[in-house]
C-alpha cells in the first residue's frame, strides 16, 4: 500500500504519492504535522499533517 497526500489547494484536491513512506501500524502512532511537498499537478507547495494522508 502507499501512503497518498491529498493536495491542500482548494483548486486542486488531487491525490499523490507522499514523499513519506510508512507501514499502516507506523502511521496509527505517528505524530505527521506541518510536512511539506509540491503538488506535482497544480506545482503548489503545500502543507500537510496527518488528516490530509490515507492509505491506497
């Protein structure tokens, strides 16, 4: 499974690949605030924490 970030722009809200990769037991323990990554559809910077991050 990969670890998805949903872009954070209201114009965009697509869904990528996280630069963070994980286990899904790892990610119910892991504090994920303010990371940072460009949306490689609309090229925005965003910023992200665990609630904008799933599992596919």
């Amino acid at each position: 499974m990969t670890l998805m970030v949903v872009c954070t722009n209201p114009n965009c809200k697509k869904e990528f690949p996280s630069m963070i990769q994980m286990d899904q037991v790892s990610f119910q323990t892991a504090t994920l605030t303010n990371n940072s990554q460009p949306c490689p559809y609309c090229k925005k910077m965003i910023t992200y924490s665990k609630n904008n991050m799933k599992f596919e």
